[in-house]
C-alpha cells in the first residue's frame, strides 16, 4: 500500500566483545577474506556472526538465521535490499521502489503497513551496532564493502527491541584495521535488456595511521538505467455537475467531458536511479582493552518515475499524467566505545540520523476515481476555463533518529554467561503531504477549496510532527548444564511513550477548528487539530535450549515472544464528517521453533534447518476511512507456521552447490470484524475477513539455489555460476473485498548465469539476471483505498533481464 514515501538511512559503528581484548574482537569479526579480492575458491562453511552479541560460530548460534558472506555478495551482484532479500527465503516485502519496501520475516504481515501515521515497522533493520527501522518504509542501503548481512528469522525482541516483531535484519560492515594497508576498486557496466543502460563505479581504501589506528574509506557512484515506459495517452474526465434542479427538487446532473493528454512527459525507462554517497570510520586503540570507532556515512539518491507498472497500459509500461521522484538524502553519525572492566566485556553505541525525503507522485486515479461524483472533478476558473482536476501527491518528510546502548558481558569461556544493557531511541518524523490540484487556487466553484496556509492548489493538507520515544533494559543469561547442554533464558522491558501533533484535513476541517473550537488562527499551521499522546508498558522474554549431540551437530528448541507498541491515529475530518479514532496497541509474537544445525563428510556438507509455529495477537492492521484516509486497529489474531533451512556442500573444492527455501502458511485464527460493533451487519458490524483468511505478501514457497564450479586455467583462476530462484503466488491485502478488487500474484521462476576470470590482483565477470526475462510480480499495490483504486493496482515487478560486466582491482 501506498500512501506516503520515504526511505533510507545507515551505518557504522561496530561489533562485538567476549573475545581477549577489544582489537582481538574486531579481528575476529572482520576476517581478511571480507576484503579479498572475489573468491578464489569456494566458500567456507565456518561463518563468524554476531547476532547473539557475541562473535560466534554460526553453526554455534542456536536461532534460525541466514548469513550472506562477502563471497556470496559478491557471487551474486548484490547492491541493493531487492538483491539481497531475493537470496534470503524467509524475507518477504511490499515496495514503491528504492528505499520505499517495508519488510516481513515468516509470513507476520498484513500488507497494511506504509502508514506515516501508522504502525511501526514489524521487522528489525541494523547496521552494526545501530538500529535504522524507522517509521515505515526501509532503508536501502548500497551494499558495497561489506563483511555480510545476517537475517534472524521470529521475534528477536529481548536483544534488538520494539520492531523486531518478526525478525531482525543486520547489514555488517567491514572496519579498520591498524595491521595493514589494502583497498580496491569495482566497474560494472550494465543493461536492462529492452530498457537503460547503467554502471557503478565502488572504492574503497583501509589505511594505518599507526599502529593503534586505522581509517576505512568508501566511495561509490551507481546509475541504474530504467525499465519502465511511461508511454503516450488521453484520458477523459466526464466531470458530472449540478446544472438546476428538477420539479421535485432534485438536482439535474450534465457531464461536461475534459479531455487531457500527458505527452509532455511520456519518456521511455524513465524509472532511472542515480545513487551516490560514501562512509568513513577511525578506529582508535587507546590501549590494549580500549577501543573508540566514530563513524559517518552520507547517501543521496534520486529516483525518477515510477516502478510499479500498470497491465492495463501494456507490459513494463504506465499512463502517468503527473511526472514522479524521490529524492532521498541522509547522514548517519555514529560513535562506539569498546572495552574492559575487569574480564568483562562493555560496548557504547550511539548515532544520530538525519534524513530528508522528497517525493512527487501521480494521485490521477484517485481523480478517476471520483469523476463519477457531481460537482468534484467540475473545476471553472473566472475566466470559465476548464482546470484539470488530475491530482498529485508530494509528500516531504524530516527525519530524525537517535538511539543509545550500553551493555556489558561476562567471559565467553565461563559457564555462566550474562550479557545486560540499557537502551534509549527517539526518533522524529516531521511530515508535509499536499494532495494537489494544480490551479485549484483560481477556480471559482471548487468541490473542495484549497486549504488555507497550505499550497494554492491543496485539496487535502497534512502537516504532522510524530515523535517515538524507546526505553528499555534487557539482560540473557547462558548456563551450560552439560558441556553439550546449554539453557539460555533473556528479558526485555520495555517504555513507549508515543506522541502526535499537527493538522490534517481539508478546508473544512480549518473552518471547523475556527468555528466549532473558537481558533483565533485562519490557517491549518495556526489552527491544528491533532494532539495526542500514547503510553505504555511491558515486557518480551526468550527461553532456549540447545544440545551438542556431535561438535558438528546441534539441536535447540525455543520459546520466545516479540512487541511492537501502539500508536496514536489522526482523526478524520471531511465532507463535514468528524471520526474520532481511539489509539490502537501493541500487537504480540509468541514463537515456538525447533531446530538443527549439522555438519557432514569433513565439515563440506551444511545442512542448517528450523520448524517453527507463530501465534500473533492484536494484529496492528491499516483500514481506509471517510476519503479514504486510513487509520490503524487491532484487527484480531493469526498464527504462522512452516518449515525454513538451508544445504551447503562444497566437493572437491571446485563444485559448491547450495539452497535455501521456506515454506509458511499464515493465516487469520479469529474472524477480523468491526472494532466498535462485530461482525453482524444487523447490528451495524462488518465483516472484513473470516476466520482461516490467508495473510498477505508472503509466498508459501521460496526457494533459491546455486551451482558453481572453480578452476583453473594455467596459475589463474576462473569460474561459472548458475542459480534458480522461485516463489508461489501470494495474495495482496487482507480484507476478502480489497482482494477481491486487487486480485492475486502468481509464482514464477528466474534463473542467474555469470562466469569470470581472474589473475594476480585483477577480476573480470560477466553476468546475466533473469537471463529468460520473466515477468515475475512481486506485490500489487494501490495508492488510495481498495474501494477507490483497486481496478488501478499496478504491479511491482522482479527485475526483468539484466546483464552487465564487471572488472575489479585489489592492492
């Protein structure tokens, strides 16, 4: 779902103690093979992690995680949240674009998310250290220089907070080292098959200051040619108005029909992106248990039209009669202290983000939409010249973020292990929306006057301040009852505290806050209507049990639960209705999963797997309201349960094959009905969806799989690739009518080819993605309300055939 836009954030920071000393702990997790140059050889199956906030042995950490390694990146052409959520099969997600996805883990979601005034995102997303998850749509980082991305599967509230709901997502990066000097750099050109050219230019330097310091650079330029046509057409608004009235009274209707074109911005691929920005981070030993690591990164991205495509229009192609953009621009500052009390380990962390988002986009159907009602889309200046009623949407949002940890743990060595912490976030939307009109300031009979204080042509103004405060102190502990038995229980508590302020409405609901609540002001800055604030109190907890049967050869069950806090909703005022809307509250994740983590045949055979039953309760869901203005409830309970895992094995060093897949089956366990009044339409209740509705977004299967083979020719190395992925179909929004109106996806298949080269210090790799350009749809969404829109869902596609070569250099 659509409604408002933003996007981006990110990084730097650190990673994790429990190892001798602090520059060890760095060491460890940033292993030399993260800056190699791209994999000389098949990928081990020893992977450091730190989701437990230890570095650990993935095969150690007894939670159902994925961990894309710099080798794996690499292989597969990541750059960016489309690329590496392909590869991770418990990952699902809705988008607009770059940096306009939101994300889900096992089937927790609704596809009533994208909210500005809406829930918190369901789903976790870190650098390092840091959390990012800000209010709705995630951030899209560049991936380039990166140590891996880890993705942990079911609610990982009692370390990661208020929005690991579902899952958590890390994005780690490399970081300094004082022992030697190394950099590189990466070209590709590429190719959209029937669409744009584009190419990347990456960059990256780790240079010694000293023997106790060290600066890590990066630098990168990325323009991702489009797909998308934006193609010639009319459209004819009939514009019905009130001519007289007839002898009983009643109003005579005559159309007075306008006919607009949009060839002055139809474009071929005119969804083209151009991406660029940087990060830099100082680690400074201070001794040898002290170490600090500022950090900055900056990002700025433009993104032209639109990447949904609309069927009706034609394939990968789209009628837009208003030109579109997001033009998205962050820093992120962070700081991290880590050392020694005694044996025991302490980290600090603390950043501070500041993004801006500025987004135009066509609104037009929502204008279709209405042309049926009399008088709304009949628009006459003085002159009695005809104003075209196509409305655009522009949305600008100021973000601010800014999050504090500090925690402490015991020896890694010691059979009773605690790590504890106390952590701080307050993170601040600052939000325009002005639904456009453009000459609405000049007409004479407007429907809808524009709203005073707001733009000229504004037939709806929203001007929000949102503020999301965190509390929270969380403590694991870990006993080892046997040497091959460990039992690991962790609490969080949390404090959310929540507040709105601000104006949203229309011009009456500027002249009902004059009128009604005596307002001395004549304009929406001067006279809002929004004020509420929203408290509340709680916990999340984790209970695990894991057992060695063989060193190589772990078995776990856990119990664990996760939280995301209420929120407050604007009341809806228009077309002289008033909705007061109540707040809505947390909603609730208890999961039960039991799992397994093996090697085979000499550690060459992976076989990592997990089953798992989620029970969801007070599901946060979006519902349209009076102008199809959502607000957010409680829309009941749903459970998920499936089946996740992964396969690994190299032979003979040259021939790795490797697979990851999910299947999961979510759905509603108690009917969703009207809040205030049931089910029963008799009594004034709705039914929105019955008991056994399947949930949204997620496919029931996703499955990726790679074949590679390494060899040599002479003393240089070389190699060829091939991968598959699928996924089945998936349903678009919960309520039985808004599916009925925007109707299913169905599953599709895709397959990767790439081989390369490689000699001395230099690379060169050629790949094809999707080689047979399927259509693949991954969501279908709508930018108003079902009822409205749902005839004009547009669909986002996987993306069509893409190759390109790349050549890299390491020193």
């Amino acid at each position: 779902m659509r409604i408002n836009r933003p996007f981006s954030l990110l990084l730097l920071s650190t990673t994790i103690l429990t190892i001798p000393t602090a520059r060890a702990a760095a060491q460890q997790v940033a292993p030399a093979a993260a800056n190699s140059t791209p994999a000389d050889a098949p990928d081990s199956n020893e992977i450091i992690v730190t989701a437990t906030k230890r570095a650990e042995n993935l095969q150690n950490v007894p939670i159902s995680m994925a961990a894309l390694t710099p080798a794996t990146l690499e292989q597969h052409q990541v750059s960016s949240f489309d690329d590496y959520a392909k590869l991770l099969p418990s990952v699902s997600y809705q988008s607009f674009g770059p940096g306009q996805a939101q994300l889900y883990f096992r089937g927790i979601a609704t596809g009533g998310d994208g909210l500005v005034s809406g829930p918190l995102p369901g789903s976790g997303l870190y650098i390092d250290e840091i959390p990012i998850t800000t209010i709705y749509n995630s951030v899209d980082i560049h991936a380039y220089d990166l140590a891996r991305v880890e993705a942990l599967a079911g609610p990982q509230g009692t370390l990661y907070g208020a929005s690991s709901l579902s899952g958590t997502l890390r994005i780690i990066t490399n970081k300094p080292d004082p022992s030697k000097f190394e950099g590189g750099y990466d070209l590709e050109g590429n190719k959209f098959g029937k669409g744009g050219y584009g190419g990347t230019a990456e960059g990256f330097a780790n240079v010694p200051l000293g023997p106790n310091m060290a600066i890590r650079l990066v630098g990168f330029y990325e323009h991702d040619g489009g797909y998308i046509d934006n193609t010639p057409a009319t459209r004819t608004y009939q514009r019905p108005h009130t001519v007289g009235t007839d002898a009983a009274g009643d109003p005579i209707i005559a159309n007075a029909p306008l006919t607009i074109s949009n060839a002055s911005i139809a474009k071929n691929n005119y969804n083209d992106v151009d991406t660029y920005g940087g990060r830099a981070a100082l680690l400074i030993d201070l001794d040898d248990n002290w170490t600090v690591t500022p950090g900055l990164i900056y990002q700025h991205q433009k993104a032209n039209g639109e990447f949904l495509y609309d069927p009706r229009a034609g394939d990968l192609q789209n009628h837009d009669f208003v030109e579109s953009h997001n033009l998205d621009k962050w820093y992120l500052a962070s700081l991290t202290v880590q050392g020694k009390i005694s044996d025991w380990d302490v980290t600090y962390s603390g950043s501070y983000l500041h993004r801006t988002v500025d987004n135009t986009a066509d609104y037009s159907y929502f204008s279709v939409a209405y042309d049926t009602y009399p008088d709304y889309n009949y628009l006459l200046d003085a002159a009695g010249h005809d104003i075209d009623p196509t409305q655009a949407i522009h949305g600008f949002d100021k973000y601010n973020k800014m999050a504090h940890e500090l925690r402490i743990s015991s020896p890694s060595h010691n059979r009773f292990r605690v790590t504890a912490g106390l952590f701080y976030q307050r993170q601040v939307d600052d939000r325009i929306a002005d639904y456009i009109v453009k000459g609405l300031g000049a007409a004479v009979n407007p429907f809808s006057p524009h709203v005073p204080g707001a733009g000229p042509g504004d037939v709806y103004y929203t001007d929000i301040h949102r503020v999301d405060r965190d509390y929270a102190a969380f403590g694991e502990a870990s006993f080892d009852i046997l040497p091959t038995l460990t039992l690991t229980g962790g609490i969080r508590g949390f404090k959310a505290h929540n507040t709105l302020n601000g104006f949203s409405g229309g011009a009456g609901a500027v002249d009902r806050q004059i009128n009604v609540f005596g307002c001395t002001g004549t304009t929406a800055q001067q006279c809002p209507n929004i004020d509420k604030s929203y408290k509340e109190t709680g916990e999340t907890h984790r209970v695990n049990l894991s057992w060695k049967a063989a060193p190589d050869k772990m078995l776990y069950a856990t119990y664990s639960t996760g939280f995301r806090p209420g929120g407050n909703n604007r009341d809806a005022f228009a077309l002289g209705q008033l909705q007061s809307i109540p707040p809505y509250k947390a909603d609730k994740l208890t999961n039960y999963e039991v799992g397994w983590k093996t090697l085979w045949f000499d550690r060459t055979l992976r076989l990592n797997g997990a089953l798992f039953w989620e029970d969801w309760k007070n599901v946060q869901y979006s519902l349209p309201g009076i102008l199809g203005i959502y607000y957010t409830v409680n829309a009941g309970s749903a459970r998920s349960r499936g089946v996740e895992g992964d396969i690994s094995w190299i032979i003979d060093r040259k021939l790795t094959l490797s697979a990851s897949g999910t299947y999961v089956d979510p759905k509603l366990t108690k009917p969703f009905c009207d809040q205030v009044n049931g089910c029963d339409p008799a009594t004034g209740g709705q039914l929105f969806a019955p008991k056994g509705t399947r949930l949204p977004v997620t496919p029931r299967f996703k499955i990726n799989a790679t074949a590679r083979y390494d060899f040599a020719i002479g003393e240089n190395k070389a190699f060829v690739q091939g991968g598959v992925n699928h996924q089945s179909g998936t349903t678009s929004y919960l309520s039985t009518d808004g599916e009925a109106s925007i109707g299913p996806t169905q599953g599709f298949t895709t397959f990767d080819f790439s081989a390369g080269y490689k000699w001395n210090r230099f690379s060169v790799e050629a790949f094809i993605q999707n080689a047979f350009d399927e259509r693949g749809i991954l969501s279908k969404n709508i930018s108003c309300a079902p009822n409205l829109c749902g005839q004009y869902a547009r669909l986002y596609p996987t993306r069509p055939q893409f190759f390109g070569l790349k050549m890299a250099q390491r020193f």
